[in-house]
C-alpha cells in the first residue's frame, strides 16, 4: 500500500520551520518566561478600544468573517489615502508574502533577499520552488542598491526588502528608495515589507504612488498595534497585482473578530501614539542596561534593538542561552556578522528589570 | 514599465470568487438580512465557556499564537484517541484543503470530486493547475463508488468526498466507506471531508485506522462547534502525509484566542449535543414549513436541508432571489438536477419565523 504521491517539489522541501515559538521553548525548558522579548510583539497591547470591541464581538463568532474585509480596507483606504480595490487584507504579513510568492514565483524563478533578512520569506520562495539569491548587509543595514544590482544580475522577479529592517533595526531612508526605484529592472518587483513602519521616523517612510506598478508594501496589525495573535496584515499596490491576491487567496481566512479588532485599533491612533513613547523609552532603557553591561545598541527604528555582544556569533549565542535559561525569551540574527548581536524587544518595567537581572549573569556564563 | 511577472499559471486563472459573502449582499440590497440561514453557520453559537474563554484570552492577543497548536491538537488527540503528530490544525477546511492540493497537485495531476459538490476545493484545484474531473450525484448523494472508478480510469492522486454532503445534506455510511476502500487505486488519497460529522447519525461515520495512508479526514470548529468566524479546522490521518503540511504551511497562521476558544468548545461536549438537539429540532421545522407551502425537503444528517423546489433550477433560483430579498439569506446547489433545491441552514424560532413568512411569498413570485 503506498502513501499519496507528494509533488516532486513537496517531496524536496526539508522539515525545518522558519521559527520556534516560545510556547514550545516554555515547554521543553518546564518554566514560563518572565519576560516575552523575543519575537518583537507589543508587550503594551492593543488599543484598549479594540480590546473592548472584540470582546464585545466574540458573541458573533459563528459567523464567517466578511471574505472582502469590506470595512477594514474602507478604513485603510482612507487612512492611507489610496483607492481600496489596492488594498489586500490577509492572515498576517506571513500570509500575504506566501500569497505574493506563490502568484510570482514558479520552479527556477529568481527572488534576490539580504542574507539574514526575514526567513519566513526565504521559507515560501523555497515553498514554491524559487531560487534565492541573497546579499550581504552593509553596515548593518539591508543595502538597496546592491540588491537590485543583484537582481538584474540574476533576472530577479521579486526582491524583498524590509524598512526598517528586521533583525537589525536599521533603516534606509524614504528618499534613497524612491531614487532606487529608477533603477529597478523591468519587470522586477520590489516588495516593501513594511511591519515596522509605525516607529519609523516619518523620513524612513517613502512616498511612492500607490499605482506604480514596481512596488508593492505590506504592513501589520502584529507590531504597532499590538496585535499578533489577531493575524491581521495588509499590502497595498497597484490594482492589477492587488486583484490578482483574489484569484488564489484563501477568501474565507480571516478571522471575524480580528478583522473587528483591527478597525477598532486603526480608529484609536492616540493609543498608537502612546505605544509609540513607551517603545522610545524602552530603547532607551534596552540601551542604557546594554550600556552598563559594557555593550553598545544599535539605533533602532523598530520595537526591537539589536545589541551587540561585541564577539562573535558563538558569543552571542551563549549569552542568548543565559538569557533564555534565566526566563528572558529573546532572539538573534542568524548570519554573520550580524550574529554578533542579540535581538531585544521592547517592553514594560518589569520587562526590562528582568532583562537587566538576567544580562549580567548571561555574560559572565557566556564569558567562562 | 512592465507590471510584475505573475507565473503563467497565476496568469491563467479566472477572476471569479467561490462564494460572495452575506456582507456583501447586504451591502448591495442596503439592507441586513432578518435570517442569516445560507451559509450554514451555527446561529446557536458556540459554547458559553468558549465565549467566556476567548473573551478572557483578548487581553493576551499581543502575543502570538502557539505555531504548534500544542494544547489543542492534546486534546483533539484524546478526543480522537489518535497520537498526536497525527494532527494538523488550521485555518479552516478552507486553509487544510489548500494545504493538502499543494501537496499533492501539480500542473495536469489530476484530482476527482462530484459535479456540484464543494467548490472552494475545486478553486484549490485549479489554483495549483490540477485537472478536476467530475462524477454526478447519484440520487442527491455523492457516488463513492463512481468517484473511485473515475479516479483509476484518470490516475487520479486526490479523490474529494463529503460524507455527510454538503450542499444536499446526504450521507454514505460507514461501513459502505470502509468497504470502499479496498477499491481505492494506488497512490490515490481519499480526502474525506467531515465538516458536519457532528451532526450526522454515528452509522455515517467510518472506522479507519489513522495511519491508514490511503485516508485523509477534515473537520473543523465552524459548524457544530458554531465557530465559523475564528478559522479552526484539523486534519487528521497518517503521521507522514500530516508531517509533510509542516513544509509548506503558514507556521504562524492560527489567531491565538481562536485557538484556546477551540480547546475550551471541545471540552463542552454538552452544549455540542445541545446544539444537535437544537438541529434537529430546526431540521423538522424546515422540513414542516417546506411540507407547508408543498414542498418537500431531503432528509439530511447535517445542519442544514435542501428543499427541492420541485421544478428546475431557473424556478429555485427564482424562489432564492424572492427569499434574499425578503432579507432571508439561503443558498441553493450549483449543478442540475440538485438545483431544484435551495439550501437552508437551521437556526431558532426567530429564524424560521422569517423563513416561514418569506416563503409563500417567494414561491408564488416565482411562480409569476
């Protein structure tokens, strides 16, 4: 009796998962984490409004989700100033990039990436046959210019670029791309991964026309707004590319409370702008104990700050095993040499008192 | 400037959605509907422990959800009484089936269904370029035995069957499946689609070994669970055809108080049989009102009936158009000679009321 015949590509693809969540971490290790810094969620919540509006439409449950997200992209539409036949609402930006994968990449076509960039991205070119092409960081920083180099380099049908970028916190400024975007071979295109935006200075933030047909931008209710569990992304572009999304996504896959959770948060900006304060003061502080402890933050656009262990990526890795062991969830870079660094997120007083305790110890462990 | 390079296949597909949401047409006829009887949610909701569960969960949906769905796939385990790598959780039916056809369908691998069954797998199909070959109900319900001679005849690598069937609300019993499966040819999977299992007679429901390779079973929290908006399916079946869903998957794609809502919905197993009583009490009433106006209803093992108009499909869509627009929202099948029917989903007192009082009316428009 044999099995199902798998596709030739299914059968290829290795068992390894972009990320281990900390649930599973929490459960081999027998302990809860005190302090949930590792996969840059917004320990502040949501906005209290929006928690207040699920809560109150968790009675609706068994009603399917609108499969147009007719109410949450007018109000995108109007937030981001642009026609809402060019917004794409989806189960998270992890959804949508294997939706823009799967619509541009067959077996052999070529995606260019930054070596360390996002590995959930890596993971759906890989899912759908693709073959990557990845550029090293300059300076810590996802370096335009040598990706769409490299794309026209390789023919490349997509390059994926985060601004600001994660796992680093570095950011390009909007004017630099907009420049780069004259440099884009033809039919490349360029997808913005914009999960961080909402801390970004306003500079970092390009001004493209939402029509171009070079560029498409994703962005999160998983960051700002404090919403990760929700599974809430959305991309914007131009219409031809954003009505093609229709054709292959899962037109049922959102989940009705969060789609009602999200319109809520959009609509309390002043909860985002407090968000905002308290993710600035929290890079202070990440900062400040890096400081005390002998070791530098990079700048940061995000809710995140790379600090740098000043060795090499075993060195960080054993101090990110301290920090792991005594309850503080936080990850890493995984290339060199950006795997010098330790990845912190933000986080409430008590995030960062339990940081502070654990780091000495971590790199005293880390240093025997 | 050249749009983005979609791959041919991308380029190739139609346009067109599976279902248009009851949103929608609210939006266009400017008005909600009284009865909101055509998708076949629960309208008895789910069980006030899941509703309190998840109420308490919003606060955590910073967070994101556990990637392995750990503590719910324990608990459909034990439920199941199956081992628990054997268990895959995900976005609905809808997510599983696209999940599965990625697996298995290529471009030309050819996949078995019945003409007029579940269209959302057929838009899965033709998504990845699979070749759909149809076989007729026999009798309003799905031909097992006919599917499986069309799939030696094809060399077909996927056969779709629902049992109970949904749009006609039919079922094949166990014993007849089990027998079945001695006929299945060769590296031919049976995805046997358990949506409404919870409400189907237990002679419906087939004994298979879960490590049985030639078998693959869904079912899903939007039905008898009354979970619809939250978007939590399972699969279950032999662990490396379930491991192979860990390749491709979207690891981050279940919504974190969807996720504990589930749990605590299958540890009420008393409000999952009221809900059947409710049902039931709700099939009868449908089936009296059809009786009523001189109509006569099919059986059904689910929570649903289809009530066959007792003319073609012209005339039932006619009787569905004067229903949808006395604001009582129902479905109808898509193919002949099943759509002499119009699909109606049970719900309270209020909402047969509103059937009851829209029907004669719709009738005797259609009749016009």
């Amino acid at each position: 009796m044999t099995g199902p015949r798998l596709t030739p590509l299914a059968q290829s693809l290795p068992a390894t998962v972009p990320f281990v969540g900390p649930e599973e971490q929490e459960r081999n290790r027998g302990a809860a984490f005190a302090a949930r810094l590792g996969a840059n969620e917004s320990v502040f919540g949501p906005s209290p409004g929006a928690i207040a509006a699920m809560q109150a439409a968790t009675g609706e449950i068994w009603m399917y989700g609108d499969p147009t997200s007719h109410d949450l992209r007018t109000a995108l539409a109007a937030h981001l100033d642009v026609p809402m036949p060019c917004i794409m609402v989806g189960e998270g930006i992890d959804g949508l990039l294997g939706y823009l994968v799967r619509l541009l990449v067959g077996a052999g076509d070529t995606v260019v990436t930054s070596d360390g960039a996002y590995p959930t991205f890596n993971y759906h070119v890989a899912g759908f046959g693709g073959v990557l092409h990845k550029v090293p960081y300059a300076q810590d920083c996802e370096d335009l210019p040598a990706l769409i180099a490299k794309a026209r380099d390789v023919d490349a049908k997509l390059i994926y670029f985060a601004n600001p970028d994660n796992p680093m916190g570095s950011w390009t400024t909007g004017a630099e791309i907009e420049a780069a975007l004259t440099d884009l071979p033809e039919g490349c295109l360029l997808l913005l991964d914009e999960a961080y935006a909402e801390f970004a200075p306003e500079e970092a933030v390009p001004r493209i026309d939402v029509h171009d047909p070079r560029v498409i931008r994703m962005r999160t209710f998983s960051k700002g707004y404090g919403m990760a569990g929700a599974r809430v992304g959305y991309a914007f572009g131009a219409e031809p590319l954003i009505t093609a999304f229709h054709k292959i996504r899962n037109h049922f896959g959102m989940n009705r409370v969060a789609q009602i959770g999200a319109l809520a948060a959009l609509q309390d900006q002043a909860w985002l702008a407090h968000v905002r304060d308290e993710v600035v003061a929290s890079r202070g502080e990440i900062t400040r104990i890096a400081a005390e402890n002998g070791l530098s933050a990079l700048p940061s656009a995000t809710n995140f700050v790379a600090v740098d262990c000043g060795r090499d990526g075993d060195f960080a890795r054993a101090v990110l095993a301290g920090l792991v062991g005594r309850g503080v969830f936080v990850r890493m870079p995984f290339v060199a040499p950006q795997d010098r660094c330790i990845r912190v997120s933000c986080g409430r007083a008590e995030d960062m008192a339990a940081f502070a305790a654990a780091l000495p110890e971590a790199l005293a462990e880390a240093r025997r």
